[in-house]
C-alpha cells in the first residue's frame, strides 16, 4: 500500500476515533446512571470508603466530596462530552482546542481516581496518553512537539502490545497454547454460544490463533523499522484483533482507543 497521511490527516484521524471513544464512554456512564446514587455500585457513598481516599488530608477529601457524588459528577462527564464534541468543530490550529484538550485529560484523571476501588480502566488510562500528546502539542504546535507528540503515541502503542504479549508468554495457559480458548469458550467472556461452541470443537484453530496473537503482540514494535508493508500488515491485524474483542467480548471502546492511536504510526513511518 502506498498510503500517505499529511500532517493535518493525521491529527484529523486521531481526534476523530479520540471523539468517538469519549463518546461512547461518555454516554455509557450515562446509561448506569442509577449505579451512581446512593446504594449503586459506583456510589461515591461507597466508593469514598477505600483506604485511599480515607488516609487522605481532610482537605483533599473535602474537595473530592463536593466534585465526586453523582450530580456533580453528572456535570463533569457532561462538559467531557462538550469538550469533545467541540474537537471536531474546532481547526487545528485554533487556541481552544487546549481548553479542550485540558478538560478531557483533567476530567479523564479524575475517572481513574473516582474508580479507584475498582481499578482504573485500561481504556482510559490509554485515553489520557492519546490525549496527554494532543494537549503537549496544542500548547506547543512547533513542528519539533508535533513530531515528538506523535512519536510518543505511536512508541506507547507498540509498548502496550509488547507488554501485552510478553505477559501472555508469562502465563502458563497461554504458552500451552489455552489461553486464547478459556476466553473464546468461557460463557463469561464470550456471551455468544455459538462462538464458545465453534472454538470448543476446533481445538487446532484455537490453538494456532492463541500463538498468533501472542506473535502479533511481542512482534508490534518492529512496524517502527520493517518497512511500510510490514506496517500495513500489522495494522490489518491489529483491526481484526480489536474487532473481535469488541464483538465477541463486548469491548468496543478498546477498538476506538487503540485504532486512535494507527494514524500516528503511519505518519511517523512515512517519513
């Protein structure tokens, strides 16, 4: 393929799938909005009980306690959604995109801390990345930070598959090539039975796709140096990849996230 993404292309792309992940994440929360008041699971009445939030100074408490209860909290996840929409009005170039770019990684940040009991979700915490680039460029859009922005989340994009592959090998089940079929037949993974009944009686399939995945991940960062058509390959699968994930596991914000983050690398590589 012989693709090529200008700088404005690039940027365009990645605030796009950026928006779209927002988005759904966003209007997800939404959804479960009665999982947010008093006796849901991710009431601020019972989220504010962690050991973290309780060894805090009482003025740091007393300020989570005004923003993190659900009206409040409501009002935020409403501003991230303004915050966004407004990347796909507002031109490149244009000063308020940092006010954009800084409401979406303040308000992101505070996710992570408000679900801190649970864990932060890795979407998110992918999203901050992506997002943390954009506003270091918006601050500074000189062609040195543009670049520099750009590296940054292509070499983070190859470091989560490295990291995801790496510890796949780690994992006993996985090396024994059984990995892949717990998730793709466990009914609480993969809700759609004839998907678990497929790969329950394809057991070779199963097993060549579970050392497949593991290759694709350890292998990702070689798109940097391979050349284009290695790249183009590796993007190709890694679309197939998060599109299953996000059928068969129901996953769809890790498709948004991590395509967001494909324009970057074929930027950087064209060069």
């Amino acid at each position: 393929m012989s693709l090529q993404l200008s700088l404005a292309q690039t940027l365009g792309f990645t605030n796009l799938f950026l928006v779209i992940y927002v988005l759904i994440d966003s209007f997800e929360k939404i959804s479960i909005y009665k999982e947010y008041l008093a006796g849901g699971l991710f009431s601020w009445n019972l989220l504010r009980k962690n050991s973290f939030f309780t060894s805090r100074p009482e003025s740091f408490r007393n300020f989570i306690d005004v923003i993190f209860p659900a009206r409040p909290w409501f009002f935020l996840i409403a501003l991230r959604i303004v915050c966004c929409l407004s990347l796909l009005v507002l031109p490149i170039a244009s000063p308020f995109l940092v006010c954009s770019y800084a409401g979406l990684f303040i308000i992101g940040s505070l996710m992570n801390l408000r679900n801190l009991a649970y864990g932060a979700e890795t979407e998110n915490r992918f999203c901050l990345i992506i997002t943390g680039a954009l506003l270091l460029r918006s601050l500074a859009p000189t062609d040195m930070v543009t670049l520099a922005s750009l590296w940054f989340i292509a070499l983070q994009a190859c470091l989560s598959y490295l990291t995801a592959g790496v510890s796949k090998l780690m994992n006993i089940n996985w090396r024994n090539g059984n990995g892949f079929k717990r998730i793709a037949t466990a009914y609480e993974f993969t809700s759609i039975k004839k998907v678990n009944m497929f790969f329950e009686e394809h057991k070779t399939l199963t097993r060549l796709i579970n050392w497949l995945v593991i290759v694709f991940e350890c292998a990702f960062p070689i798109v940097l140096f391979a050349g284009r058509g290695v790249l183009w390959w590796f993007l190709f699968a890694g679309i197939i990849l998060h599109l299953a994930i996000a059928i068969g596991l129901r996953l769809g914000k890790f498709f948004w996230i991590w395509v967001a983050t494909y324009p970057a690398l074929i930027y950087i590589t064209q060069r």
